[in-house]
C-alpha cells in the first residue's frame, strides 16, 4: 500500500482493535500453533528420529531420509507412481474443465443443468461409493469391458488386476472430476469482454488464432491458480487407491500412491520417524513445484490490467 | 442489451446450435452414465448386473438394500456416526472461520498482515505434514477412537480456505455499515453479532455445505482416527463391507454405495448455487 509518511505515522501509532482482533483471532491462533506451526516442526525434528508412538524418540541424524533414497525402493516406486499419476492426471482434468467451460460459455440455453451434470462427479469422486463402482468398471466382469466385447475385444482382461493399466484407471477416474475447475474457468471466461474477440476476428483471427491471443492470455490468471490448487490435490491422493487396491497399493506396487506407503510406513508399521521424513519429502517436492510455478508465472500469467 | 454484448453463439446459425447442444448432452450423458448405471444396477437381480450395460433394471428389486443394510455391519450406527461430526464440523467452521474472517477483514491489531499470509500459506500446505505430530498429540490427550480429533481442529479454523473466502465476502460489504454501527454504540462483537454475521448468510451456506460434504466423504482422517467398528463412519464401513464381500455380491455393494451418495446429491441439489458460487469466487478447492 502506498501510505504517505503521515498516514504510515498514524496506523503505526494505534491499533485501534488489539484486543478484539486478538479476541476474534484466538480460536484460529490457537489451531495455528498448537496443530499447524508445532506440528510442522515436530514432524521435521521426528524424521530424525527412530519413534513408534510408544517408546521416546531416538536420535539417528539423517538415516531416515538416507534409507529413503539410497536403500528404499518402494519409496522411488512410490514417487513414480505419483508423478505419473500427478503429471496425467492434472493436465487432463483441467484440458476436459477449459474444453467443456469454452463450449458452455456460447451462450447455450440449460447452462445450468449442464454445468450441474458435470460438477457432480467432482462432489462424488473422492468418496469411498465411487471407488467400489471403479473396481467394478474396470474388474475383468466389468462395463468396460462388456462395451469393449460389442466391437469384439477380449472379454476377460481385469483392468484394475493389470498391473500395467491399474494406475491409468486411477487417472481416469481423476480426469472424470474436471468439474469444479470447469466451473472456475466459465466463471473467467465470462469475464472476457466479447469486444475483445469481435476486433479480432475484424482483424482476420480465425478460432484458433482467438483462442491463443485473446481466452488464453486473459484465462491465464486461472489456469496458474486451478494448476497448482490441482496438483497440489494430486500429490495427496489416497482414497480412490486405497479402496480400489484393499489398502495394498497393488497389483504389484502399481497404485501404490505416495501417501498410500506414508499411511502404511506411519500408521500400519508404526515407523513414525520413518513417515515424518516420507511426509517432508512430500513437502519438499510440493513447495518446489509451488515455487517453480509461481516463478515461471510473470512469463505466463498476464494479469487484467497490464497491457499485452 | 446492445447487440455487441450478445453472447457469441445466439447469432449462430441453428445447425451450429444443435451442433453444440449434441456435443454438450452427449459429454453430459457419458459423464453421469457410472452413475446411472450403479443405480440401476443395485436395483437389479445380481445376474444381470453382469448381463447388460443398460443402466435400467429389467426386473426391478429393493432386495439389495434390505440384504445389504443388514449384511453389511451395522449401517444405522455409520449414519448417525458421520451425521454427528459432520454436523458439529459445520458447526465450529461457520463460528472460527467466520470470527478469525472478521478479524482480518475489519479489525485493526498488531501484525495482522503477518497472521493473514500465513493464513494463506497454510492452504498450501500438505495434510501429511502435521498428520504423525498431531496423532502424537490426540494419542497423548486419549483422543484416539473418538471423534473429538475430527471435530475439534474445525472449531480453530484449521480450514484456511474457508476463512478467505468469508475474508472476500466481508470485504465486499461497505465499510460504512461498521461505522454506522459503531456510531450506534456497538462494539466490534456486538457489530459481528448483529450485522456481519447475518450479512455473511451466503458464504456461510456455502462453507456449510462444502464443510458437510468433504467431512463426511473424507475417509483418510477417519481412518486414521477411528478404528473400533462402534466408531465407524459411513466411508469406514463402506470400504469394511466391501472387505467382507470382496467382488461376491456387487448389487448390496452398489445399494449401499447408492445410500452413502444420498445425502451429499440431496445436499447438491439444494444448495447448487452456493456451491458452484464458492467454487467460482476461486477461493475453494475441489
């Protein structure tokens, strides 16, 4: 804000509201410090430590992390699952969400019924419901397959027991939820002046010269914001894999989801140190991407008011 | 309305429209057909489940839900049991979240630009990354196995988002009606009271009804917290049903599937608008 010296004077000199403020706050201060802040750094001093809940911690430097990434491969198996799953999954929701809004926002009549048709699964997805309905969808008796047989494909192929498609079916039941990001770009997208197309399209933009010049740019505070809120709930995805898996994370390690082996390291095994240091490691991975993204952002994001 | 703020497509020619509106029902009909299709099919005879994709029963039965309701554990217990925390979650999110939102948006105190960013930072931040300390915590106070870690952290508006949202909402009210009150004689509690809290009606339906469905489908804080089946939540005896049943009998899988979605359709149906208005705002996950 760009107080002059004088106004900066006066706010510094009264706050007129310290004690209500703090009255108001307190419910939250307390929840920041006693399940957020300590939290945080007492998980980062236990991923030093050797604990299981029951006995004090011990002391042991870096031997967590050192096992992780030198003597654990479920732990490098379980990065690459995640990273399939996040770098799949993420841009296929939100290319569904950018298409389905675009076709939305033509001024179609019975917006609102469509917009809720396809916001449901996002409501529905994460729930345990869905992920029994996904073992059977894609089970080897499943409707996929009953579809497939029409056009005379093998009937018996189980998608969830191979291990080389049960992650893409986690994937497309990711894609399935574009809903919420879908509403978040319409909303932008009718933002979007329509002069700003008609002289394009007067100085001889087709559709797609549009797409790029005009939705794209002007979109573009959103798409950063719906990406990271997205790959950020990708990285933390559990209960479709665990339910669909019966909390193995199988065939095979093939859906064994970063999460998935922190809950099994953590609260199956009792490892506690072991599972702090998995869970820093998730915190590390999220905050450099974070920070990539919001870095790489003043090259691709434009913002309503600066000219283009 | 001038003729250049016509929305583009009304001046489309009519095959164009239809176009349109084939491709939209068509993506509509693919997207809700898993859906469609469990329905029916948990009011189907087990061997036509298998039989056919069409998601209308040929020879409609409720025996699924009957024999599933009594088979699967004890399915009145798991309502009554996700019903309470997610009622007393949005209970403490309407009243935290609402207080610290109004502290940030009206109040004037010390370091309030500091709390409000790390407000915002803890959106960000990973479950996983207070989950092992915070179970140390609720373990040590004989918290485990009840529902007091899963309801208690709500009334300290531990759900950021929430609380931005409502941040956005009292900001968009004019600054003068505080000082209208204020020259009433209220002070900041009885303005909260009085004036803020009713103003905030629509955030706080919507953070209500958010608040009400991601409690009661979350399943990984449950089971990690919960572990006697007399403490069973809807999800938790869901996944144990489905352990029991293995793939043996899809139709009471699907009937009791069908029962657990009832509540969060009924509360989509009633509430879209608020929902779809917290998603738009930008301020909500999803």
């Amino acid at each position: 804000m760009s107080a002059s010296p004088r106004t900066r004077v006066r706010v510094r000199a009264r706050h007129r509201h310290n004690g209500w403020g703090y009255l108001f706050l307190a419910p939250w201060l307390v929840g920041f410090f006693l399940l957020v802040l300590g939290p945080m750094a007492a998980s980062l001093a236990l991923s030093f430590t050797d604990f299981n809940l029951f006995d004090p911690p011990k002391w042991i430097g870096l031997d967590n992390y050192r096992q992780a990434f030198f003597d654990d491969e479920r732990f490098w198996n379980a990065l690459r699952v995640t990273f399939t799953y996040v770098f799949a999954s993420v841009p296929a929701r939100l290319a569904f969400a950018l298409a389905v809004a675009m076709l939305l926002n033509r001024g179609v009549r019975g917006l609102r019924v469509y917009r809720a048709v396809y916001y449901l699964p996002s409501l529905l997805g994460g729930s345990v419901a869905i992920a029994v309905l996904w073992r059977q969808l894609f089970g080897s008796d499943g409707l996929l397959n009953h579809f497939l047989s029409w056009f005379g494909a093998d009937t018996g192929h189980s998608w969830i027991a191979d291990p080389d498609t049960s992650l893409l079916t986690m994937i497309v039941l990711a894609a399935w939820q574009f809903g919420s990001p879908m509403i978040i770009f319409l909303a932008g997208l009718r933002q979007i002046p329509q002069e700003l197309y008609e002289a394009a399209e007067l100085d001889g933009a087709g559709p797609i010269a549009r797409f790029r010049a005009v939705t794209l740019p002007l979109l573009s505070p959103l798409i950063f914001f719906n990406l990271l809120l997205q790959v950020i709930g990708a990285f933390q995805a559990f209960t479709p894999a665990y339910v669909v898996s019966n909390g193995t994370g199988g065939p095979s390690d093939s859906t064994l989801f970063y999460t998935l082996y922190l809950y099994e390291e953590g609260f199956t095994q009792f490892h506690m140190g072991y599972a702090s240091a998995l869970a820093w490691v998730l915190f590390a991975v999220i905050a450099v991407f974070s920070a990539i993204a919001f870095l790489s952002s003043k090259y691709w994001v434009h913002y309503a008011d600066v000219r283009s | 309305m001038s003729v250049l703020n016509r929305p583009a497509g009304t001046t489309a020619p009519s095959w164009r429209r239809f176009a349109l509106h084939a491709a939209l029902a068509a993506g509509a009909f693919v997207t809700v057909y898993p859906l469609l299709w469990m329905t029916g099919s948990s009011l189907k005879p087990e061997n036509e489940i298998f039989g056919g994709s069409s998601p209308v029963p040929g020879n409609p039965t409720t025996e699924h839900y009957t024999e599933g309701w009594s088979a699967g554990g004890d399915f009145g217990t798991y309502f009554l049991n996700s019903l309470t925390i997610s009622v007393l979650a949005v209970i403490g999110n309407v009243l935290a979240c609402s207080m610290a939102a109004y502290a940030f948006a009206r109040l004037d105190f010390r370091f309030r630009k500091l709390w409000f960013a790390l407000m915002l930072a803890t959106i960000m931040l990973p479950y996983h990354a207070v989950l092992i300390p915070q179970y140390f915590l609720f373990h040590e106070l004989g918290w485990v196995n009840t529902i007091l870690p899963l309801v208690i952290p709500k009334f300290l508006a531990t759900d950021a988002f929430f609380v931005f949202l409502m941040v956005q909402f009292i900001r968009s009210l004019p600054p003068e009606l505080d000082q209208a009150a204020a020259i009433d004689g209220c002070n900041p509690f009885q303005t909260y009271r009085r004036l803020i809290f009713p103003l905030l009606r629509p955030a706080l339906v919507t953070t209500a009804a958010f608040t009400f469905i991601w409690t009661y489908e979350d399943f990984f804080s449950q089971l990690v917290y919960l572990n006697d089946s007399s403490q069973y939540t809807v999800p938790l005896g869901l996944r144990m049903f489905l352990n029991s049943m293995g793939d043996s009998s899809y139709g009471q899988l699907f009937a009791m599937s069908v029962l657990t979605v009832l509540p969060v359709f009924v509360l989509f149906v009633l509430f879209q608008k608020h929902l779809v208005e917290g998603i738009s705002t930008g301020s909500v996950k999803g």
